[in-house]
C-alpha cells in the first residue's frame, strides 16, 4: 500500500478501534502570561479569521502571539494613563480632596486609553 504525504513526512498514526488517528501533537508547551487583552485578541481572530486562528493554534504560535499583545497593550496602558491623567488635571492633591471627581476623571482615563489600545492592538490582525 502506498504511503500517505503524512507518513512520508515521517508521520506515524495511532490505532483507536477501526480507526488510524494521527499521532500529531502542538509544537510549543511554554507557559505563557495571557491576561485580559491576550484573551480579547484571541476572541477576535476566533471569530473574525477562524481558519487563520486554527493555523496559528496548530503550528503553536497562537500563545506566543497572544502573549505579545498582552504585552504590549499593558505597556501601552502603563505609558498613557499617567500622560492622560495630567493633561486632564487629575492629581493626588485632587484625589485628597474630592475622592468621588478623582474616581471618575480615572475612570475616563483608562477608559479612552483602552479604547486606542482596542482599536490599535487588539482588534487587529
């Protein structure tokens, strides 16, 4: 009997009652950090580009991707609130006097930098 291209490519099948499964396994086995953003981005590619998100899961590059925007969305947090915050007025002066202003101008901080985040980093392919 002729070999398949996967057994040629060295591939090797396991038996599992009448059928032949592939013994096939995800390259990569690394912990990584995927936080909030990670997990966004992953939901993103799932729904909108399914058979590229099923590529990046079986050549095990998905996580490592994933991590990647995790990263560079926290860096990107971590850089604009304070910049924002300041061109806003928010102050710890603020914050010791008016707790209630300070909780809300904050608020509307991380949200416009989550906002360019979701439009630049995760949202996209």
């Amino acid at each position: 009997m002729e070999k398949s291209i996967f057994e040629q490519m060295g591939g090797t099948y396991r038996r599992e009652g009448d059928y032949l499964i592939p013994n096939i396994s995800v390259p990569d086995t690394k912990e990584y950090n995927i936080g909030k953003y990670g997990n966004l981005h992953r939901q993103f590619l799932e729904k909108n580009y399914p058979v590229y998100y099923s590529i990046m899961l079986s050549s095990g590059k998905l996580f490592a991707r994933l991590e990647r925007v995790e990263r560079k969305a926290q860096k990107e947090l971590d850089r604009l609130i304070p910049i924002l915050a300041k061109q806003q007025g928010v102050t710890e002066q603020l914050k010791a006097e008016n707790q209630l202003k300070w909780v809300g101008l904050m608020n509307n901080v991380k949200a416009q930098v989550e906002e360019k985040i979701y439009t630049e980093i995760v949202y996209v392919r």
